[in-house]
C-alpha cells in the first residue's frame, strides 16, 4: 500500500509540475522577468523537454508537409512524362505513315510504266467472309475515284474498285471468288485467269496441261482486256494439281499481299474509255 500511495504522488507531483510548466510556458510578457526566474528556475528541466518535444513534433511535421509535397511534385511531373511519351509516340506514328506512303508510291513508280498519278488510299473497313472478299478505302467520287480503278500496294495488285461513293469506295479483292485477273508467268510468259477463292488464296486455271509449272513460278497481270495494267505482282504458285481428264491445269496461287498487314494502298485512275462501265 506504501509502495502504490508513494507512485501515486510522484506520478501527482510530476503532473503538478507539467501544468505548471505549460502554465509557465504561456505566461504573458507583462510579467516581470524576476518572477519567471524565481518560480521557474526549479521547473526548468521539465521545461527543457517539453520544449524539445514540442520542436521534434513541429519539425516532424514540417518534415512530413515537406515530403508530401514532394511526393505530389513527383507525381505530376510523372503525369506529364506519360503525356509527352504519349505524344512522341503519337508524332513516331504518324511520321511512319508518311513514310510507308511515300514508300508504296515510289516502289510503284519504279517498278510501273504509268503515267497515271495514284490516289493514296487509307483501309478503313474490312469484309473477309467465306464468299466475299474485299475493303473500304477512305476515297471516292469526290477524289475523283471510278468504277473499275485498280488499286495497288507499291507494285502488287491487290484488286479493282466495284462500289463507289462520295468519299468511300469498296474494293473487290483479287482473294474475292467473283473476281477475274488475266495474267501470265513471269518466266514461262504462258497466260491464264487469276481467279479468288473461299480460303483466302487464288487460283491460276486455263494453263494447257502440258506446260510444266514449277513452284514458286511468279505469277504477274497480263494487261489482256485493258482492266488491268500489265506487270503488276499477283503472287507466287505453291500448287500445281492435274486431273487425268482435263485439259488443264488448276494452280493455286499465294497472293502477294496479305490484306491484313497493311494500312494503305494505291488507287490507279484508268483513263476514262478503260474504265468498267457502272
């Protein structure tokens, strides 16, 4: 019992004396500075480490404001590091673009005997189903676009326009089941009919059975008909099938573009009394 009334008024006497401390601590100026002395000379440790405590909170904080502040710096400056990488990424973007089609006009160019200026097309639309093959190009009538224009990639045919509108147009891929390209091999110079088929590939039929096909022969446009231009890149045989009772052969051809890897395309104007009547 001694033991616990004794802690019990040291613990009393300590907390009479941080009253007293704070009390001290806010006494206002008009008291004299002798009667600050004389009453707190004895409290003056206890003084001491409130005071420090009080400046170790006051620092702490200032430290936290200080840090959260920083972190808030640092925040928004990596916010705007993402919109500039998002912009370089962008500005990379659209320089590619440029620079692909620039590319496709000047393999066209270099590789076609055309006088012809072509019509850079982006592809906006795609139509793969099991009996239609073609896409939608972002040109038409109002850029001067026909019924019947070729459309290219650099030098490789990749169909003809069959559906037009003020800026669009549809193009019947050469893939399309309905669609008919006269052509020849590029080396044996023997002439068939390109036609689509259902898997995405074409077929090379009208070839006499005793011609000798090998793979991978190039198979070029012929120009017989004046659809469409001659020496454009139509793709390459991977098949040659010979039935004992035909005539001829039927080659299966892979076509030298594959749609699905490109952006753009060329269109090619025909001269107004080649064009396919609408």
């Amino acid at each position: 019992m001694r033991r616990n009334r004794g802690r019990l008024t040291k613990r009393f006497i300590i907390f009479i004396f941080v009253i007293i401390s704070i009390s001290l601590l806010i006494i206002p100026e008009n008291v004299t500075d002798k009667i600050k002395v004389t009453v707190t000379s004895p409290l003056a440790p206890v003084q001491k480490i409130i005071s420090q405590t009080s400046n170790f909170f006051k620092n702490g904080f200032k430290r936290l404001a200080a840090s959260a502040k920083a972190a808030d710096e640092k925040d928004d400056l990596g916010k705007e590091v993402f919109l500039l990488k998002n912009k370089i990424i962008k500005q990379q973007d659209i320089i590619n673009v440029f620079k692909k089609k620039l590319e496709i006009v000047s393999e066209y160019k270099e590789n076609i005997d055309d006088n012809e200026k072509p019509i850079v097309a982006d592809i906006i639309g795609y139509d793969v189903s099991n009996f239609r093959k073609s896409i939608i190009i972002d040109v038409g009538t109002k850029q001067g676009v026909s019924v019947g224009d070729v459309v290219v990639f650099g030098n490789a045919l990749v169909g003809r326009i069959s559906a037009i509108g003020n800026s669009s147009g549809r193009v019947m891929l050469i893939t399309d089941p309905a669609s008919n390209v006269p052509a020849r091999f590029l080396k044996l110079r023997t002439r068939g009919m390109v036609q689509g088929t259902s898997d995405g590939k074409c077929m090379m039929k009208y070839v006499p059975r005793q011609i000798k096909v090998d793979k991978p022969e190039k198979v070029i446009s012929s120009g017989i008909g004046g659809v469409f231009p001659k020496s454009l890149y139509i793709g390459n045989v991977i098949e040659v099938k010979q039935k004992s009772a035909n005539l001829f052969k039927d080659i299966k051809i892979m076509p030298r573009i594959d749609i699905s890897k490109i952006e753009h395309v060329l269109v090619i104007k025909r001269k107004r009394e080649e064009n396919i009547p609408e």
